[in-house]
C-alpha cells in the first residue's frame, strides 16, 4: 500500500516534469507590433520569433496605412504567448471600394448633397445651367465626364454637381409641346 503510494507520487511528478518540458510552461515570446508592416516584413519577423500568422481579411481602406500593411492584430502587441502561436492579422485594402452612383437627377440641391455625403463622396464644384427649375439637379460629373445613375465612383471622389438655374420660364407653348410628346410616346406604346 505504500509502496503504491509511493510509486503514484513519482508517476505524477514525472508526468509534470514531462508535461512542462514539452509545453514550454515558462517560456513567453512578446507580440511584436506589426502594425504598418508589409507582408514580406511581417513574413520574416515572425519566422525570427518562431510565430505565424494568418490573414483574416481585408478592412475598409485607411489613408493613413500604407496599401497592403497591417491594420490590426490579434492578439495585441506586448501581450505574451507561446512559441509557434499564430497571429491574426488584418490589413490596408489597395484601396478605397467603388460605390453607386444614385439616381439624382430633378432632385432638389438640399436632397443631393446630404445623399452624396452619406455614400462617402465629396461635394466639389456647384455650377448653374439655364433651366426652369431653381437648385435641381440637372447632372453630376466626375473630373469633369458626366456620371449617370448606376456608375460606380471610388469611395470620396469628388463629384460635381449642375444645377438648374430658374431662369427660364414654363410657357404655355412648352405645355403644347410637353403634352403632344406625351400623347405621341403613349401611342407608340399602344402599338
């Protein structure tokens, strides 16, 4: 009986003394900060500090990383970890996405730019064309080429905006006109 109990109290320290030495217990490597770091720098500071990584995905684009640099990581610089642990890292896109362009056009100016702020684009130059309507939107143009509904911009591009302004009249020759354009649209649809 004591001789088992014995030879159980060895058994168990020798487990632990075996456990300890294949786990490493009390060694600890400090996460190194690989914020703004490329890849192949990343690539090579792990391999040094027997880590590894792996890319969980890309964020929304941010100007102030470089493309294609960390951005994040989990777990966070200074933390201590075993050797061979891996780190999940998320990087700088190439680039800001492209967005939709949205139907405007005969909206008033109040509507436009709020909608085109909230998308993400910036508001650049505001000019005026001859039209009936006052602060509607008679087009956006980009760089100076006019945009349509549906096309897609880089997240804030700057967008031009044309308005009408209210300087021609609606005649009773131009309701003659809108309503003979109407009447003819509606019989060739009947056909």
């Amino acid at each position: 009986m004591v001789l088992a109990a014995i030879a159980l109290v060895v058994i168990a320290f020798l487990v632990l003394q075996w456990l300890d030495s294949t786990t490493n217990q009390d060694q600890h490597i400090e996460v190194p900060d690989l914020a703004k770091m490329s890849l192949d720098d990343v690539n090579q500071k792990v391999k040094e500090m027997d880590l590894r990584y792996e890319i969980l995905d890309s964020a929304n684009y941010n100007p102030d990383f470089p493309r294609y640099s960390v951005i994040d990581q989990v777990p966070e610089p200074g933390q201590s970890v075993k050797e061979n642990r891996k780190i999940y890292l998320t990087l700088n896109p190439s680039g800001y996405r492209k967005v939709m362009v949205p139907d405007l056009i005969r909206r008033s100016k109040r509507q436009a730019e709020p909608t085109l702020r909230s998308i993400g684009f910036e508001i650049g130059e505001i000019t005026y064309k001859p039209d009936f309507a006052k602060d509607v939107v008679l087009e956006l143009r980009h760089e100076g080429v006019k945009i349509e509904p549906g096309d897609e911009l880089m997240k804030t591009a700057k967008v031009d905006i044309v308005l009408g302004d209210g300087s021609e009249r609606y005649t009773a020759e131009d309701r003659e006109e809108e309503r003979d354009s109407i009447i003819s649209e509606e019989e060739e649809i009947e056909f």
